[in-house]
C-alpha cells in the first residue's frame, strides 16, 4: 500500500541545474573503485582485476541476481583501465591487454544486456594512479567517448590545479554536451575544493554536472560512514538545497557487500544514502553477496525513498552528542516525509526515542500515517502532537515514512 501512496506523491520537479535529462532521479549501479582498486594483475588476480572480465561478470551478476530489475543499471569502470600512453593521434586507449576487444565492444556489451557503461577520466595531466589525463584533451576524450556509446563520466582531480577546475569542469561539460550524446557527467570537483578548505559555489557546480563528489574517497570502514554522514550532516555551502531532478550530492560508493560494516551499520548505509538522495553505485564484488545484505540492497522501500521523483535531500534537523535526526521530504506540498532516528553511540544496548511528529516538520493537523521504513509495517496514524516512539541499536538506525493521506 505505501508504495503506491508513495508513488501518488512523488510528483516531478523542475531543477535548476545542468539539464541533459539524466539522473532526474539519484542514478543507481555499480562503481569499481572502492573494491576494486587498481588492481592489475590479472595473471595471478584474473578474477578481480581491472579488465573487461571484471566488469561483464558484474553486468551478468546484476542481471542474474536482479540488481537490474530493482534500477540499477550503470556499470562503471574507475581508474587504471587505459594504457600509459595515448595512441599516435592522441587518443585514449583502453589496456590492450585487460581490455582485448576494447571500450566500445565492451560498451555494446552493457546495451545489450539493457545496462549502462559508465567511464573514469581526470581533469589533470594524469588520472590518481598515474594514467593519461584529460588536460588539453577534453573535447577529444569528450569525443572519443561518445563513440565508444559511454553513458557516464566520471571526472577525478588529481594533479591539476582547482583554480583551473572553475574553467576547466564546465568545459568538460560543454565538450559532452556537444557530441550530442547524452552522458551523465560526475565531476569530483567540489571535493578537491573543499579539501582546500575552501566552500564550493555549489549552484554553479550543479549548473554544469549532474552529480558531484563533495567529500573524501569512502573507504571500507564504519569510521570512513560515519565521518561522510557528519559531514554531509554539517551541510557546509547549503549543497543539500542545490539537489534535485538532474542534480545529485554524491556522498561515495555503497559498501554494503564488503568487509567493514556490521549488519546495523549496513542498514546505517543504505537508510542515510536514502534520506540524502545519493547516488546508489555499489562497489562490491556482486556474485558473492550474503543473502540478508542483498535483501538491504534491494529493499523496495530504500529504493522508493531514494528514487523519489522530488529529489529532495535530507537534512540533519537535530544533533545531541551521538544521535541524530534526519528529515527528507518526499513529494511536493510537504505532504510526505521520510526520516531517520541514527544513534552513533558504539556503547551499550539499544536506546529509546520519542518525539512528537511537529518536532520533525509534520504539523498537517488530520495527522499522518507512519510507516517503518525497512519493511513498510504500518505503525499508526498520528496527529502532530502524538509522539512516535522507536528503539535505535547502537551504530544503528530507525527510519520512517510519514504521509498525509488526503
Ligand atoms: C589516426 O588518424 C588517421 C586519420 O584519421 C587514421 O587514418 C589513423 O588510422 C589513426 N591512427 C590511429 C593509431 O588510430
Ligand atoms: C545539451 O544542452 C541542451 C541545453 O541545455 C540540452 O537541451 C540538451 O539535451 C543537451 N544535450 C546533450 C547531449 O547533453
Ligand atoms: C562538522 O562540523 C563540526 C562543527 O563545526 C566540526 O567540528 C567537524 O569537523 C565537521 N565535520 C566534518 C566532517 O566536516
Ligand atoms: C545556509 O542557509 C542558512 C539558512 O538556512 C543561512 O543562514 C546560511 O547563511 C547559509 N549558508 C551559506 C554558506 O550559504
């Protein structure tokens, strides 16, 4: 039942941003980076290298194991696929020997299984781990991609200077909408600024990319989460209220799947990345998932909050020492709400939490049907001044929905 009432709600809103009409709604997939590495060694590693291997066993697993029927649907390659040199006419090649048939089979590959293939470039001389860069070749490699049928690019920072992105972001922009191509365009740019300590102009930045990373690489710990979660909490620049259809803050892959979280944690994952509408790009190996994590990977519920046409992101209305309270709207007219009770206390046993719903924004007066927000369970029907009470394990979360059913 939520899910058609949820369905009912999510009306479309226009963004103010880069508009080639994609990623209207928080793009989903798969990203080889946070696992994956620059692994390549594929005479003793063949199974986990960067290669095509790699990339069309997840594109068969996210099919066989249906990732792709829940909406996920990009797979993209990272860092470390080219050759150290680009070919005589200064075009980018792909690894001769991990890659035998090439970007654009590889990429044919990917439509024909009704997936996307996304690729990784950097603004610099050279990407992170010391491949060919795309400076001075921007409209080339923005050409070269589009040939090869890539549907996103990703665009890393490494040894290049940020007062050089402010030009050099929006010319990668300008380069890929000019092939005429339609590809999604992540640009790690405010992520280098704010390494500089500097504030991101996050308005303009959404003007040119669809998605953006604001935030240090995740790395396959509870720590690297919770320290994303802060920050993004922290909402430094107002960046939550530049996101919207075709415009997403990307807080980093999805590990869920990997070695770092406990069960709790990974329902931490899944329940933050949806409040703040990030980009769902899982970075773990897909044909060995336990089945109650691929359950949280393809949990419906997550998957509608997260997709929600609006495209509101969620904010951190609360903080008190370790627990939190994280509001996202869904819909238009305040009519729906998704919210998160997060308790990052790593002591002791579960913790009650009771708050009357006007605490969280919700004061339609006729009151509000509250779900839970894993399951669905319907909890009850709730005025504003009713208060809703949850038990939050420690690292753990409580995630709800509210409507207003008219
Ligand atoms: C370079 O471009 C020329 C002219 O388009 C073409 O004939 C040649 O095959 C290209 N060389 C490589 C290595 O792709
Ligand atoms: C290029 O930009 C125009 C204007 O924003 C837009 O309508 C069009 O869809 C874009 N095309 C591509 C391929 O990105
Ligand atoms: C969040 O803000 C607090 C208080 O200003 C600051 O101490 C902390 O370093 C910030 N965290 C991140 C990850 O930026
Ligand atoms: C962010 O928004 C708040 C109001 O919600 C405003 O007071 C603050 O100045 C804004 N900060 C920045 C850096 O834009």
């Amino acid at each position: 039942m939520i899910l058609r009432v949820l369905l009912a709600i999510s009306l479309c809103a226009v963004g103010q941003g880069l508009d080639n009409g994609l990623a209207l709604t928080p793009p989903m997939g798969w990203l080889s980076w946070e696992r994956y590495r620059c692994n390549i060694d594929c005479d003793n590693d063949p199974d986990n290298c960067i290669s095509e291997n790699l990339y069309m066993a997840m594109a068969d697993a996210m099919v066989s194991e249906g990732y792709k029927d829940k909406g996920y649907e990009y797979v993209n390659v990272d860092d470390c696929w080219m050759e150290k040199e680009r070919d005589a006419n200064g075009t980018l090649v792909a690894d001769r020997k991990r890659f035998p048939h090439g970007m654009k089979w590889l990429a044919d590959y990917m439509h024909a299984k009704g997936l996307k293939l996304g690729i990784y470039e950097d603004f610099g001389t050279f990407t992170c781990g010391g491949y060919p860069g795309s400076k001075f070749y921007l409209e080339k490699d923005a050409d070269t991609f589009a040939s090869w049928g890539i549907d996103m690019v990703k665009l890393d920072g490494c040894y290049s200077d940020i007062e050089d992105m402010e030009y050099g972001y929006p010319a990668m922009s300008f380069f890929l909408n000019q092939t005429g191509r339609p590809m999604l365009y992540s640009c790690s740019w405010p992520a280098y600024v704010v390494f500089y300590q500097k504030i991101p102009d996050y308005k303009k930045i959404a003007s040119y990319c669809n998605i953006w990373r604001n935030y240090a690489d995740i790395q396959d710990s509870w720590d690297s989460v919770r320290g994303i979660i802060e920050f993004y909490g922290n909402d430094t620049g107002n960046f939550s209220l530049v996101a919207g259809p075709g415009n997403y803050n990307d807080p980093d892959m999805i590990i869920v799947g990997d070695y770092g979280l406990s069960y709790d944690q990974q329902r931490v994952q899944m329940a933050m990345w949806a409040i703040m509408a990030a980009p769902l790009l899982m970075s773990i190996d897909l044909r060995n998932v336990k089945p109650e994590t691929k359950a949280l990977l393809q949990n419906d519920y997550i998957i509608m909050i997260n997709q929600d046409k609006y495209g509101s992101m969620g904010r951190r209305i609360m903080k008190s020492g370790p627990y939190e309270v994280w509001t996202k709207k869904m819909g238009l007219d305040d009519k729906g709400m998704a919210f998160a009770f997060l308790n990052l206390d790593d002591a002791g046993g579960p913790i009650p939490i009771s708050m009357p719903l006007y605490q969280l924004g919700l004061n339609i007066a006729e009151g509000y049907n509250i779900t839970e927000g894993f399951t669905g369970k319907f909890i009850g029907t709730l005025k504003p001044h009713d208060i809703l009470n949850a038990t939050v394990d420690p690292s753990g979360v409580w995630l709800g929905v509210a409507y207003f059913d008219c």
